[in-house]
C-alpha cells in the first residue's frame, strides 16, 4: 500500500477556490482544492471537531478555513498559522495526462501527537 496513488478525478474537475470531495478509500475521505495554480489534496474531516465539512471551507493566502469553527490549516503542510495544535492531514498529489492521482497514506487516520 504504500507509495499507492490513486486516480481520483480530471484537472478540469477541480475548480478554483472550490472544494471539492471524493473518497480515497474505504478510510478516507479528502477534499481537493486548486489554488495558485496547483491542486492540493487535504482530509475532509476537521481535525478540530471531526466534522466532514473541509471540502466547503475557504481559502486564505494558501490556508483552508473550516466553515464550522474557522480553524485555518496550510494547503500544503496542514498546520496552523501558530503551528500549535491539531493538525490536518494533508496528501500528496500527481498529475499525469491533466488526471488527479492522490497518495494513500501510511498514517493512521488520527495523529494523537499533535
Ligand atoms: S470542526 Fe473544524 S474548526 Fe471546529
């Protein structure tokens, strides 16, 4: 399993600024997002509340706000601007012939050490 990529959508599928959500597999569920040009794939579930809603956050300066209490996690390393606290897990993406592919994580859904 590790190292697995998984096709998830086409380039064209993902729009700027807006979430959208898939299921990785059997135990994970992302949201993907398009900013600054690139595409970034991050857990739907809030590490906050384990609530499933990141996919309808919104983006500030390369950070994901969660809609239901407005913790803010980096796009790309899912910390928070203070990198304090919980963290959001956050997934390797690919793209090959204008195809998402998204990294499987070796992790475990829960990271109790932050
Ligand atoms: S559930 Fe996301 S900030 Fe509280």
């Amino acid at each position: 399993m590790k190292d697995e990529f998984v096709k998830v959508c086409m380039v064209s599928e993902i729009y700027s600024r807006k979430g959208r959500r898939f299921q990785l597999d059997d135990e994970n569920e992302i949201a993907l997002f398009k900013a600054g040009g690139n595409i970034y794939a991050i857990d739907n579930i809030c590490p906050h509340n384990h609530t499933a809603q990141m996919y309808d956050g919104y983006i500030e300066n390369m950070y994901i706000a969660c809609p239901v209490h407005g913790f803010q996690f980096h796009l790309k390393t899912g910390e928070q601007p203070t990198k304090e606290g919980c963290r959001l897990r956050t997934f390797e993406v690919k793209i090959e012939n204008d195809i998402v592919y998204v990294k499987k994580p070796s992790e475990k859904r829960f990271d109790f050490k932050f």
